[in-house]
C-alpha cells in the first residue's frame, strides 16, 4: 500500500507546479492551465485522505466530483472570455488585457 505521504508529496509538487504556472506565464490560456493544476492538486489531497482516514464513506469522493463541477465551469467561463478578449483586443497576453482600465 502506498503511504499517504507519497499522495501529499505528489500534490504539492502538482499545486508548486501550477502555482509556477499563474505566476510566471503571460499567456492567458496558460494561466487557467496552471490553475486546473492547481485544482488537480486538491483533488489528490482529498481522495488521498478520504481513502486513508474514512473510506467506508463518500465524502472524499463527493467534494471531489463538486471540484471537477467547478473546474469544468472555470474552464467553460474562462476560455469564454479569453475568446471575447481575443476578438476585440487580437491579443491573449496577460498584461495586455486591460478592459476594466480608465
């Protein structure tokens, strides 16, 4: 059996890795990768505790369903936009998507 160690090892370098991600890439489309990552991440941290504190229950596995649910709405929202932001603006850089700007 695999120690719950190795699950929490896994997910932090996954979440340092989409961390890495957000913060240093200037690509739109890059930075929602870096957070569905991140949201990887914490799906392994709650299927690996739910399977070695509780398994006889499915909560570990409903939270997990409820963050795929909200990952794939982050998806669907965010490449809407990117989508609207790349039409009028020809551009999916980061820095220069400045709509909200006076």
């Amino acid at each position: 059996m695999i120690p719950l160690s190795w699950y929490l090892f896994f997910a932090a370098a996954l979440f340092s890795i989409g961390l890495y991600g957000v913060l240093v890439r200037k690509n739109a489309i890059a930075i929602l990768m870096g957070v569905e990552l991140m949201l990887n991440a914490v799906n392994v941290n709650l299927l690996a505790f739910w399977r070695y504190r509780a398994p006889e229950t499915a909560a570990g596995q409903a939270f997990a369903i409820i963050v795929f649910a909200v990952a794939a709405a982050e998806v669907a929202v965010g490449l809407a936009l990117i989508i609207s932001i790349y039409r009028r603006r020809d551009t999916v850089v980061a820095d220069e998507i400045n709509l909200l700007k006076w």
